[in-house]
C-alpha cells in the first residue's frame, strides 16, 4: 500500500515543515559560494501539488492563516503559497515549493525525487515534461531510503519526508539507519516526523546531534498515545540558528495555535 497525501495536503504539519524547508535552503543558498546547480534530493516525493478538499487536514493548517506580519510576510513560503486559502484551492508539494523558490532566484538546479508510487510518478511526469535546460527533475520508482545512498556527488540538501505509515515502526527505524549514514558523509539533510511522544523524536535527535524543530500543541485532554501532538523538523549540519528563524517560527506557531520548541540532544 502506498500512501497518498490528499486528505493531509495543508495541515499544520505541512505549513510547518514547509517553513522550515524553504528556510533551510534559503540559509544554503546565502552560503553556497559553487556555481554548480542546487542539488536537492527529497526521499518520499508526493505530488507536484494538491487540490484541496472540502473536509480536509489543511483546514487548521494553511487554512487557519489569514493574515501574517512582519517577517513572515516575507519569507519564500508564503510569497509562494499565500494564505487565505479555501477548498478547491492548490497546495504546492515539497519539492514544487522548493523548486518555485529557485526559480524566484534564478538558480538552476537539479532534482533527484523518488517515490513508491505510480500515480505520484505520472503527477510529476506530467508537471516536469516541458522544463528550462537548466533544471534538471530526475524522477525514480524506488524506495527513497535506499536511494540515498546512490546520491552520487555531494548534495545541496537532502530531505528525509516519510509518511510513517502503514508501517510507522519501519519508517522510524529507516529514518535512524539513513540519520547514521548521512552523517558519516556529513551531508546536509532534513528529517520530518510526526510527534506521539518524546521517545522516537528524541532518539532521532540523540542520533543526529543537532536540534529538531517542533510544533507542539495542546492535546491536553487526550492521554492517548495514538494522538499526534507536534511535528517537527530535524536539521543537520545546515547552519539554522539566527534570530530571524527563531522568530518566525515563534510566530508561524502561534498562528498554528501551537507554540515553538527546540529538542536539543
């Protein structure tokens, strides 16, 4: 069974990691000093976007943001996806995101996108058939966690997007194998995970040395362990730390009716 995203385009999750991603690669950016291409490597892909259904998870996401301030208004996300979003309207997948945010640049680039599934292959083949000789889209049917480690030259950024699902176990223990070989080539890299407890996103962190960046919200009332109370976003050896991140997603959180914490190993 391979998952599909639709119900789920949007939600607070999403917003989040997709924040945090465009500001990771906006950081790499203003550090790259090669003239080479942006090299972006996502693991488990998703569709170029998404349109949005009537009964959907971006309703307390993407939906519950109508208006930002300050340096928000700015950032590469929301110049990009915008806010007062309704059904019907389009959300944009990981990848698409980044690659608008290059293209708003002019940085050329080059894509690895893998993904397990015939219908995401056919989506992005079709959103990816007439583009510039500058970019680069190379799209393979295969587990991403295995994919990595044919990534041939140095990446710019590698994301690590599972859906944790229908096996969440595999995909936690996938994530730590790839974490231990990422890290002994000292990529730069991403990790998105769900949080149900402190455990699992603790052991990743632990792992990886670095901080993970998590949106916590109030599940007060539900004790169960099945409930899902945060997102976050573990960030490895991409410089990320400046007043203007942290004050971002001090804000971004709020407006998620969440609150910004920082899991440090």
């Amino acid at each position: 069974m391979t998952y599909d995203h639709y119900c789920n385009a949007g939600n607070k999750g999403d917003v989040w990691k997709h924040v945090i991603l465009l500001s990771a690669v906006r950081n790499v950016l203003r550090a790259k000093r090669s003239p080479d291409p942006f090299f972006y490597c996502e693991t488990h892909a998703g569709r170029h976007s998404y349109t949005l259904q009537e009964r959907g998870g971006w309703q307390s996401g993407i939906g519950s943001i109508n208006c930002i301030h300050g340096a928000l208004m700015h950032h590469p996300y929301f110049c990009i996806q915008g806010t007062g979003t309704e059904s019907g309207s389009i959300y944009h997948g990981s990848w698409s995101l980044v690659a608008e945010y290059l293209r708003s640049q002019e940085i050329s680039f080059e894509f690895i996108l893998c993904d397990l599934s015939p219908q995401v292959r056919d989506n992005i083949v079709k959103h990816t058939l007439q583009r510039p000789e500058e970019e680069t889209i190379d799209f393979r049917l295969a587990d991403g966690f295995s994919e990595v480690h044919k990534v041939p030259n140095r990446p710019d950024i590698i994301f690590i997007d599972p859906p944790y699902y229908p096996e969440p176990e595999h995909d936690w223990i996938s994530c730590q194998n790839v974490i231990g070989y990422l890290q002994s080539r000292h990529f730069p890299f991403l990790v998105w995970y769900p949080i149900f407890d402190d455990a699992q996103p603790q052991s990743l962190v632990n792992l990886a040395g670095s901080p993970g960046y998590e949106l916590i919200w109030d599940v007060s009332e539900d004790n169960s362990t099945r409930t899902m109370r945060g997102t976050g976003m573990l960030i490895v050896n991409i410089d990320m730390i400046d007043e203007t991140t942290t004050t971002d997603l001090t804000d971004l959180a709020q407006q998620l009716g969440g609150r910004f914490w920082l899991r440090n190993a």
